[in-house]
C-alpha cells in the first residue's frame, strides 16, 4: 500500500488505511485495540477515525437486515432518464425509501435500491414518486428474494 490523497483532499497514510481495515472488520472495536494493532495512542486512533468521517471517507453505523425490522420488500429498481440524470438522481434522493442511488452506464441510467413495508408500498413508490419525475422514461424492478451475501470488507487502496 501506498500514500494517497482521497477525493475530499484527506491524505491517507499506511496507519490510516490499517485503521480502516481494522474498522472494516468490526466497527465496534475500541480505540485502545485498535491503535495496539497500528501501534498509536488510543487518542491519535480517535483522532484519526475522527478526521476520516468528518472527511466522509467512512461512516460508522450500524448495518441491518430489512426483513428483521420489518421491511418485507427490497428491490432494484433501473431507471431510464430522458434530460438531466443530475435533476433527476436529485430528486430521487429526497425519495425516503430509496437508499441506494447510482448513476450507471448501460440498459439503465440509474439504479435505486428500495427498501419498504410491503408490495403495495412498493407499487406506491414506483408509481408514485419514481415515475412521477417527468424525465424519467421506464424503469424496471428487481424484487429481492433473499439476501445471500452482504460485506462491506473490501479493503482499501
């Protein structure tokens, strides 16, 4: 691994990318054990940790299974965009039950993944709020049927 400079203009060091990797493996590990692991002070790891999500290089939250809490349905959903993709990944992003959003290259111009109660509540965002955008053209919805693998342990460059 080397020095690098991430898009927000944070320099990420050797210590810095062994602290994420370390988080990376379980968010809830204490700064004291981790900086053991880097070799710093439990106050330059909190220190540190704190910077990055400041930056919003990472995030530290809690990841759940939407079936577990209550969220019946899960899907993809590609959308077609006819004018400003920026316009619309906008106003897609104020959708509350959207919580995945990204602007591809392919059949589709952006994909969204929705999470919410049940079919009916689904059908009501896709018809409702989705197709309501007037420069989307199509979409078409790819219901989940079960979630077989989740990781957020990619590592770091």
């Amino acid at each position: 691994m080397t020095e690098r400079k991430t898009t927000n203009g944070v320099i990420l060091d050797e210590v810095s990318k062994r602290i994420i990797a370390e988080l990376q493996v379980d968010g809830r590990r204490s700064y004291a054990a981790i900086g053991k692991a880097v070799g710093l002070s439990e106050a330059a790891v909190r220190q540190r940790v704190q910077k990055l999500t400041d930056a919003g290089v990472i995030q530290i939250v809690a990841v759940t299974d939407p079936l577990e809490l209550g969220f019946a349905r899960q899907a993809m959903v590609g959308i077609g965009v006819d004018g400003d993709v920026f316009a619309v990944t906008d106003a897609l992003a104020a959708i509350p039950e959207l919580d995945y959003l990204v602007i591809t290259t392919g059949r589709f111009d952006v994909l969204a993944e929705i999470v919410c109660e049940s079919d009916d509540d689904l059908l009501d965002v896709i018809t409702s709020k989705i197709r309501a955008i007037p420069a989307v053209t199509q979409t078409e919805t790819f219901v989940y049927l079960r979630l077989r693998k989740q990781t957020y342990a990619w590592g770091v460059q």
